[in-house]
C-alpha cells in the first residue's frame, strides 16, 4: 500500500522511515546468516533441528559455528541497543521540522555505520574499524537527542 498523501508530505519521515526499514532489513539478514552457518556445518543447538538436518549426530557443538555464532550474537545485540533507540529519536526528530537535507544527513551516517559495525563484526576487521563505525553512528543520535530535548525542554 502507498503512503497516504498527508505522510508523503513529511520528507523527514519518509526519510527516516527508509533508512529505518534498511536497518531492520540488516537485522533480519543477521539472524539469517545465524541459521545458515548452522546449516552450512550441520551443527544444531537442537534435537529436533538435528533430527531434520540429517539426523541426531547433527545435534553437536562445532568450533566453527559457535566463534561465527558468538559474533552474530555480539552483532545482533549491539543491533538491538542501538538501532531501537534510533527507532525512537528519528521518529520524535522528525516532528520537530527539521531541515531535510540535515536529517537526510543523520540518518544516512546512522545506517551506515551501523552496516559498517555489523560488517566489521562478521568479517572481523582490524580494529578500530568496529569500534570508529559504532562511534560515527552515534553521532547523529546524540545530535537528535540533543534536539528533541531542547525542543522539549519548555514543556518539562
């Protein structure tokens, strides 16, 4: 279904809600990528995972799986403690009229580094790769929070 005319009217949003939805969209690919690895090693947590997958000798641990899984892990958690706050300051910050371009801008370095983070994760990149991509992600969330709490701030 298409937005409706009034939502099309807020750019802010519709911006927000795309990059929004890229992030989710990388969350799932993550949990994705978790089950594949167990399938590609024929390692599963569960018996009735292994009973599926070729029997109940699949029904093991795998070095293997369990250092990529502990990563996906580490990926996937970090994901739901920064990308859910994100979910909150973009939607508030967009009520606020901010210029688009700006927030085009804070949203866009968000989603990036948060795809850097993940990639750093998953291909374990030299550090500080993961480490500068976590730092520029929260950048413009700081900036959002900061807005929202100026604009809120007569109202407390």
């Amino acid at each position: 279904a298409a937005p409706s005319p009034k939502m099309m009217e807020n750019t802010v949003f519709m911006s927000f809600t795309f990059y929004s939805t890229i992030l989710i969209l990388k969350m799932y690919v993550v949990a994705i990528i978790t089950g594949q690895v167990r399938l590609r090693k024929k390692a599963f947590a569960n018996p009735e995972d292994a009973l599926r997958n070729g029997g109940l000798q699949y029904y093991r641990d795998d070095p293997d799986v369990e250092r990529n899984l502990l990563s996906l892990s580490r990926a996937h958690r970090n994901d739901m403690e920064n990308i859910f706050p994100f979910l909150f300051l973009g939607a508030v910050y967009s009520l606020l009229d901010p210029s688009p371009a700006v927030a085009r801008i804070h949203f866009f370095v968000f989603c990036v580094g948060r795809i850097v983070h993940t990639i750093a994760y998953l291909l374990r990149l030299k550090a500080p790769t993961r480490s500068v991509a976590y730092g520029v992600a929260q950048l413009p969330c700081f900036s959002m929070a900061l807005q929202i709490l100026l604009a809120t701030t007569p109202y407390w």
